[in-house]
C-alpha cells in the first residue's frame, strides 16, 4: 500500500510540475487528440525517468547473478530464469540467448526467461496510477507460466549438456535493446544516468506514436475500440501472441497501452507480453547453428502464449 501512495505522490507531483507546459499544448492549432496523445505523453517522462533509473540499479546487480543460471540450470534453471526476467529491463533475455546458444542452460530454462520477461509494460502501467492493480496479476501470471512452460520443456527434450563452465570464459552479449552495455562496469562510463535518459526519450516517443494512432482511432471510431480490435474474439489473443514476437521495446508499449484502454482482454495482454522476449529472439536467430532449434523455440513459444491467452480469455 505504501507503494502504491508513493507511486500516485510522484504522479501528482509531476501533474504539478507539467501543469504549465500542458496550457501551452492547449493552445497548439492542432486536432484535440493530438494534443492529449501529447500531454499524456509528455506528463509520464519524469515518472519513466524515476523508474528507469531504479530499474538500472536492479539490472547492473541482477545481470551479473543471472551469468551463474548454467550452475543451477539442470535443476531449478526455469525458476530462477523466470524470477530474474521478472525485473523490467531489456538485457536478460539477451543473456539467456547467448548462455543457450553456447549450451550453457537448458532450453527450457530459455524459454521461462522468454515468458517471463516484459520490457517495458511494467514501467508503463506504473506510470499509470489507475492500472497498478494489473501488474501483480499480470507478473504473477506470467511467472506461473514461465515455470510450468520452462519445466515441461526440459522433461521432453535433452537438458543442458553436462560442462565445465568454471575454468572456460563466457562471453555474454552486453548490449541491451538501446545498445547500452549490460556489464557491471558501467558506472565508469556514467551509463547509470545516460541510458536511463536515452530509455525514457525511446519510450516516451513510442508512447507519443502509440497515443496518437489509439486516439485517432477513437475519434474514428466513435469510442468503440473494443469492436475494432475483435474484443473478447478467440481472435485477439493469436494476434497479440504474433505481434509480441516482433523484437522491439515499441511493441510491449503498444501491448500494454491497447490494455490500459481496454482494446484487449487480459488473455491478449498475457499472450503478446509472453512471447515479448525482446531482443532476446533476434540474438538466438542470428547466432544459433540449427534453424530447426530456434524455430522449435520459436513455435513453443507462440504455442504456448497463445493456448494460455484463449483459456484466460475464457475464464477471466
């Protein structure tokens, strides 16, 4: 609960703040739903900011834990694979990637790491005061099926090779989605400031684009955006499974921001953020040897995103 009020004091304050810059956008000779695609926009930068920040601090700490998953991988792999990925953040699905292609987890401690991860849909709804009740089911959810998914992989294909990891060195991918670096280093470059900053301009333009093509279709459509994106249609959640493939930070924003104005269910949400594995997909389809691999990966994935949007569809 005290988080909760922390959350809506910092979103007050930064209505205070943005107040003035907001009468100005008022006065813009453009259309009316442009003009809130902008405020709205503009009013969640320095909330982004706070967030992105923190969410640094968490991934410098947790990425160099998450280059131990291989001596844990035969066994509880899935569960800590899908418990670090619960971090917001744009690294940690590159890392599994790079730790699998060199056989150094198994695949389905890959594959919870996938499902797990979100990008940015947790930043998102916390800049969203009246959607904060979403984020624990939503994680939750996602979590449970990370580690469902990731356990029944590895009972029905050939777990991680056994190897000695402790005397070779791992080279890890260390660039994360705004090709910032994800060593523990970075406080030497200054990147602590500087990537939260270039984070918070990428998703506050993405929110921008997002804002004005949800508003236009609103104005078009007369408020009936559930109708327009099939609402509650078996429809929905497929669709939204195959867009989060798509690896760009854009696509969790426009994910997350159809759920805010309730234009997909929660089984769609559930279905696009599992398949959202970031840049994690494009690592594994450029550097792994067995096209037939990835495209398993890739298919289980999709599957399984997919059956779990339609049966929480039904039953939510």
């Amino acid at each position: 609960m005290m988080f909760i009020e922390l959350v809506k004091n910092i979103n007050q304050f930064n209505s205070m703040i943005l107040g003035w810059s907001n009468k100005y956008i008022e006065m813009l000779p453009v259309a009316d739903f442009v003009k809130d695609a902008i405020i709205d926009s503009l009013n969640l930068v320095p909330f982004l900011f706070i967030i992105f920040f923190f969410i640094e601090l968490f991934e410098i700490y947790f990425s160099k834990k998450m280059k131990h998953i291989p001596e844990y991988s035969r066994k509880i792999g899935p569960f800590i694979g899908a418990l670090t990925a619960l971090v917001p953040q744009c690294g940690f699905s590159v890392i599994a990637s790079t730790l699998y292609i060199r056989n150094l987890i198994s695949k389905g401690t890959l594959i919870a790491v996938y499902i797990s991860t979100s990008d940015e849909a947790i930043p998102v709804l916390l800049a969203h005061p009246e959607m904060l009740h979403t984020i624990i089911p939503i994680l939750s959810t996602k979590f449970i099926l990370a580690i469902l998914t990731g356990y029944c992989v590895d009972l029905t294909f050939k777990s991680v090779k056994k190897q000695s990891i402790e005397s070779e060195y791992i080279e890890i991918e260390t660039h994360g989605c705004c090709h910032h670096e994800i060593s523990n280093d970075r406080f030497k470059k200054r990147i602590l400031i500087l990537h939260p900053l270039k984070h918070t301009l990428n998703i506050f333009a993405f929110i921008l684009i997002v804002s004005l093509i949800l508003n236009w279709i609103l104005m078009i459509s007369e408020g009936h955006l559930q109708q327009v994106f099939f609402y509650n249609s078996p429809v929905q959640p497929v669709i939204s499974a195959i867009i989060g493939l798509i690896p760009n930070c854009a696509i969790s924003v426009l994910i997350t921001m159809l759920y805010i104005e309730h234009a997909i269910s929660f089984g769609s949400v559930i279905a696009g953020l599992s398949t959202g594995a970031g840049l994690g997909l494009l690592i594994l389809l450029k550097k792994n040897c067995s096209i037939k691999d990835s495209a398993i990966i890739v298919s289980i994935l999709l599957g399984v995103s997919i059956a779990a949007g339609l049966i929480l569809q039904i039953f939510t």
